[in-house]
C-alpha cells in the first residue's frame, strides 16, 4: 500500500513570489494541498531569470534551487530558449531524483513541459500525468498572426509536440468537456475532465477590504465598479469590454473600470482608451496578489473571452459573490448556469456587452441574485473538492507503475 508520494509538479509557471497566471496558481495551491495530505512535493517552474525548483513536504522546510538561464529582456520567453530550457528541466528533475525518489511527474503543458516530463519519465521509468490548461495551440496561432512565415514553419511542430505529449502520458486530464472532445485527437492516452480549482476562502467578499481597496484606487464607495482580471492578450476580447464600456458611459458618467493584469497588449489598450476619451474613467493597476481583495471593489465581474481553458479569475469572482458577465463559450457554460448564475453574451457583440452592464447597473435586484448564486455555485469548485482527484489519479498510476 502506497503511503508517502514525491509528486514533482512541472510548470511553465512561476513558482516563486506571487502567482500570476491560471496555471501558476493551481500548481502552486495542488502542491501546498498535497504537502498537507503528508505528500512530498518538488515544484519545477520557469521564472524570468531562468529554471528554479522550489522542495515542499510536511515539515514545511524549503529549499531552492536554481538554474540560470541567459535573462530575457522581453517578458515572454523565446521559442529558442525554450529549446533549451526543456533540456534543462530533464536534467533539473534527474537531480532531484538521485536524493529524493519521484514518485510521478505532473506537467501543466503539452508543449516543451510535456515533452521534458516524458522523457524524464522515460529515463527514470515513473508516470506521467499531464494536465492541459487551455489550448496551447491556438494561442501560439495568435501569437503569429502576423508572421506567415514563421508561423508556417512553428506550426506544425507544436501540434506534432502536442500530439507526442499527448501519446506519450499515462494520462491526461482537462479542465473541461470542450477541451475533452478536442484533445481527443491527438492520442491515445487516457483523458479524464477534472474541473479546475481554487482555495474559495481566500475570496470571501470583505467590506473593509472593498473600501480600503476603492480609497487606495480613488473611488467614490458609492459609485458602481465593474472590473476585469487576467492577462492582457488577444483571446481575452478586451477592446470590446472598452468599447461596451465607452458605450455605458453615456449613460451611466460615474460607472469605473478596473483592468487587473498585464500583457503584451497593455500599451495598446491604454492607448485605445485614451483614444475613445474612457482614461479617466480606467484604471489600470497592473498585476496584484490581493485578487481578494480587490474582487471585493468590484460591483460586477466581466470575463468577454473568446476562448478559455477554465478560467481561475471566475472562479475567484464566484467565490467572491460578484455578479458575472461573460461570454457565452463552452468553457463558461460549464462553470456557470446561463442567465441564473451569470448573463451570458456574444463575444463579438459589443452591443450585447453594453446592454448586459446596462441591466446590472440599473437593476440592483438582478444583481444581488446572481451574486447570491454566484457564491453557491463556488462551492463546487473549492480545492478539497477538486484535488481529491488528482491524488487518486496519483496512486492509481504509481500502483499501475509497480
């Protein structure tokens, strides 16, 4: 009967400081969940400086490990270092193996993670468990979009590393029915759909934290707020949330936007909101770690995606009992009921975007309702309900290893 496990969790993350992404805060909050169930957990992620690892077990003692590599001045790193860096993740987790038996690899990637946990798990003969956050593949189309020609030639390798990935796990899990059906051709590996996850008491709405939050950005505490988190990129549909937003002003003067992230588009959307005279009325207040803090300012959450894996912000802005817009995609419908736990709109509407600000603005009933039911719905999503599972996919795949 297995007891103890040594879980190293693979990330493209960060896994140090303050997690930013989807991806960062659910391996970070899976590997502190593990070490309270008295599991060893070896925490592998990418930081801007290089390759770092980070040791958890019960007796909360930490050790760090680093592995530099040459610094990128952009904020998001090469195709070409991430050639290497996957090599280097292979050596990191060798290391960690000579002193300390793995016991499975868990990677939050296809791509070159993937590729770095099935070759680790190759040599030293352990499963592989990877988990799929979003679809990889049609963020680097973006990303692209306008180089034909490299695009061209990236391409096709990436799907073909996904497919390897994918073939090559003992098994995968998604976050959702949609990305189920998607993956499925890529492979033949087992595919399960486990729901991601959040600590749902670090999002407790607090009414001294709203005020601190509104007093700290220079807004009124009676005005109404409506708010976004997460990064700044194209599948995120922000020019339209401005758009709607510049749209609602007419009517609603003293209504705020509050835009938590970063991104390589930051630049460009300030300057759209400088053009369509909506500045003074956005506020831009860069990447945060009080997210709690911060969801308990907003009056009503806005999520106009055009695509997500599972979006952790909704999450967060559920557990916090904000009223929801959001778009009417597969990944939020699987979240959310329709029109009972949250409204739904086209993503390629801005009209459809204004005029559903419009109603939560105007009728406070409606509002509180869907926060009421926001809130329950949370429930479902919290990280003793979720990564339960994980553990057992865990010992399930270490029995089958013996």
């Amino acid at each position: 009967m297995l007891k103890q496990l040594h879980v190293c969790l693979l990330s493209t993350g960060r896994i140090f400081g303050s997690p930013y992404g989807g991806e960062d805060k659910f391996t970070n909050a899976l590997g502190e969940w593990l070490v309270k169930k008295n599991h060893h957990v070896t925490l592998i992620g990418i930081e801007f400086a290089g390759l770092r690892a980070k040791h958890l077990s019960n007796m909360k003692s930490i050790k760090q490990i680093k592995t530099n590599i040459k610094q990128n001045k952009f904020r998001y790193l090469t195709y070409l270092s991430r050639l290497v860096i996957w090599l280097c993740q292979v050596v990191k987790i060798l290391l960690v193996n000579t002193t300390s038996p793995i016991t499975l690899i868990h990677a939050q990637d296809t791509g070159y993670t993937g590729l770095a946990a099935i070759v680790a798990g190759k040599l030293l003969r352990i499963p592989v468990l990877i988990t799929i956050h979003g679809f990889r593949y049609k963020e680097i189309e973006y990303e692209f979009v306008t180089h034909n020609t490299l695009g061209k030639i990236i391409l096709p390798f990436e799907n073909k590393l996904d497919a390897f990935a994918m073939r090559n796990a003992n098994k995968v899990t998604v976050l959702n029915s949609q990305m189920k059906d998607y993956f499925a051709q890529f492979g033949e590996s087992e595919i399960d759909s486990i729901p991601n996850a959040i600590r749902t008491k670090d999002f407790e709405f607090s009414s001294s934290k709203r005020d601190s939050v509104r007093i700290q950005l220079g807004i009124d505490k009676k005005a109404n707020v409506i708010g976004f988190v997460g990064r700044f990129v194209h599948e995120k549909n922000l020019f339209t949330l401005l758009k709607s937003f510049a749209a609602v002003q007419h009517s609603h003067a003293s209504v705020k936007l509050i835009m938590v992230g970063e991104g390589p588009l930051e630049y460009r959307l300030k300057e759209y909101a400088s053009k369509i005279k909506i500045d003074k009325s956005v506020i831009f207040c860069g990447a945060r770690s009080d997210i709690g803090s911060v969801l308990s300012a907003f009056d009503i959450f806005i999520l106009p995606s055009y695509a997500e894996g599972q979006s952790t912000a909704l999450l967060e802005a559920i557990s916090c009992g904000r009223a929801v817009i959001c778009s009417d995609i597969a990944a939020n419908r699987e979240v959310l009921i329709k029109n009972q736990v949250a409204i739904f709109i086209d993503p390629n509407n801005s009209d459809s975007l204004k005029n559903a600000i419009e109603l939560l603005l105007t009728d406070e009933d409606i509002r509180t309702e869907l926060s009421h039911r926001a809130k329950i719905r949370s429930r479902e999503f919290d990280e003793d309900t979720i990564f339960p599972k994980y553990l057992r996919c865990y010992k399930e795949l270490a029995e089958q290893q013996k």
